[in-house]
C-alpha cells in the first residue's frame, strides 16, 4: 500500500524520518512540508490523507493543540486524551515516548513527535498499514461541506477491497467511524483536571446538554450556576436586559451571548462560560465559550433531523465545542 508523510514546522533532518518510516514497507507516495499556520495544516493533512491509503504527521511538540483540533474537525475524533504534553485522539495507541497510532476511517494514521523515541522500529506498523479492504459509510449530506456526519445519518456500511475503490463513485458517502468514551465524561474529566468552575445557559437544547454534564457524580461540584429556561421578563432581570435590547441587538447574537456568559461570569464565580441559543426556525443554534479573562470563541452551526435529534446533535456539538475551548487555554 502507499502512505503519505506530513512534516508540520519540522524544518530540518526530513530524510531522517523518511529513513525510518520506510522500514514499514509499501511506498511513500507523498511526502509534504508544512508550517505551523492552522488552515494550511488542516488542508495539508487532509489532502494527504485522501490521497493514500496511510499516514504518518511528523509534528512540532508545540503543535498538539492545532492537530486535536484538526482530529476534531476533520477526522471526528471528539474524546481525547492527555498523555504528557501531547493530546491526541480517542482511541489512539501510545506505541512509544512520542509516537502514537489508530485506524481512522479504515486507514492508519501515525502521530511522530520531533522528539520521539530514535531507538523505536518503524516496522512494528507493518500490520497496521497491511489494511487491504476499506469501510464506506453511506450517508445523505454533501461530502464537500459537511465536517462531522452523525450515527444516525448513516444508513449502511459496505467493505471493498482497495482494488475494488477507485472504480465506485459513491456522491453521497464517506468513511465513518465513531469510538472512544462519552462526550461528556471527557469534558467534565477536562473541567475536573483544570479545575475549571463552569456556568452554562443552555437555552436551546431542551436542557439535553445541562443534563448530561451535571447528571454525571460530582458534576455539581463544577457547575457553579446554570440556566435552561428564561423569558423576557428573567431577561429583564436577571441581565438588565429589556425589550429595548432585545430590539437592538436580538437574541440570536453574538453581542447577546457574551452579554449573558460575562454576566452569569461575574455572579457565579465561574471561569468560564458557555451560551447556547437557538435561531427563531430552531434548526441554527449559536455556541459562545467566555474565559474570564474576557477571551472567547463563537461558532453557529446548524443540524437536521427530527427535534429530538437535533437537540442531541446541538448538545453534542456544545460539549465538543466547550471540551477544545478549555483545552486551549493551557491550563
């Protein structure tokens, strides 16, 4: 099989990692170099991933951060671990200091730190990149725009042998696959090892997101306030904000969400916060995380299905949302 080789900020020594991962076998089909800019990262990787069967990313140490959020994005590896200074996807193997490995999506990807273990035998993968068949999930979405595909979006698996993939042009399919622990039990395990006090609204999931954060033990212990329901008049005077308000700037911004997530910051002690808000056809939701040293990230998604489904997928998306905001702070 063939495999691509992606060198993030490593400006130097490239024939020396090359030399080593040859003793996997197979052919290096492409082999590219990329600096530590986010985007041009995430196209590098995932042009190199579509174009091989495999992959190795020879990575900066600094760049763990960018590439779990590229595992996240791209790749739909939402639970992750900590493991010294690295995070790397759910599911991955730690096969040495600095070396890690999974199947995703039916193809190996090999994570190499620049300061990896030297007396490591790359041919330890040779079984990893023996895959001969490929797993396509079927789904109904537009693979060009749609970054993360949902279980219930899949309706049927087929194997093919690699020989047999290149002649199938499936439009509405991509490789799928889901693993690793709860959503929500890596976020509140990331909220538990920064220590992270927490205040949510969620106003917009049905109270699905709230529940499942503080129904887990000792959750309470690190939400320090919360909110599911809140009319005009809770607006009015919980927030100091009227009609007035509501006019200007309406509840379905970002003005909106960092109002609320700085106040609910300032009367609950909490380091951090996150909104969550619905469009008025309910099918777009807004996600705002505030840090408390005024630092935030927003993002606006939407999601189909039945309104059951898609208070899953908002709560989903939130927990996801919030777990790679704290992650950033480097707490």
């Amino acid at each position: 099989m063939n495999y691509s080789v992606v060198f993030l900020d490593i400006p130097y020594s490239h024939e020396f990692y090359l030399d080593q991962i040859k003793k996997v076998g197979g052919v290096c089909s492409t082999a590219i170099s990329c600096t530590n800019d986010f985007k041009s990262m995430k196209t590098t990787i995932e042009f190199a991933f579509n174009n091989s069967n495999g992959m190795f990313i020879i990575h900066a140490k600094s760049l763990w951060h960018k590439l779990q959020k590229i595992m996240l994005t791209s790749f739909e590896r939402p639970s992750l671990f900590k493991d010294e200074a690295f995070i790397i996807a759910s599911g991955f193997k730690k096969y040495a200091n600095g070396i890690f490995a999974d199947i995703v999506y039916s193809k190996p990807i090999v994570f190499v730190n620049e300061e990896f273990d030297e007396n490591f035998d790359f041919s330890t993968f040779k079984s990893l990149f023996g895959i001969n068949y490929q797993t396509i999930g079927i789904f109904e979405g537009n693979i060009n725009t749609q970054s993360t595909i949902f279980t219930d979006e899949v309706y049927t698996y087929i194997k093919l042998d690699n020989n047999q993939v290149l002649p199938y042009d499936i439009d509405k399919s991509k490789i799928f696959t889901y693993n690793g622990q709860s959503v929500f039990s890596a976020l509140l395990d990331t909220i538990k090892k920064t220590s992270i006090k927490l205040a949510i609204v969620d106003l917009s999931t049905n109270a699905f997101f709230l529940s499942k954060i503080i129904s887990q033990a000792n959750a309470k212990d690190y939400v320090t306030l919360y909110i599911d329901t809140c009319s005009i008049h809770t607006l009015n005077y919980i927030f100091g904000i009227d009609e007035k308000y509501i006019e200007k700037f309406g509840c379905f911004s970002e003005t909106f969400a960092k109002d609320t997530s700085s106040f609910l910051l300032q009367i609950s002690n909490a380091d951090c916060a996150i909104s969550i808000i619905n469009s008025k056809d309910f099918h777009k939701f807004l996600f705002l995380a505030y840090y408390k040293d005024n630092s935030f990230e927003f993002s606006i998604k939407e999601f189909s299905g039945s309104l059951n489904t898609i208070y899953q997928k908002a709560a989903l998306y939130a927990a996801l949302f919030l777990r790679q905001f704290i992650l950033s702070r480097n707490l």
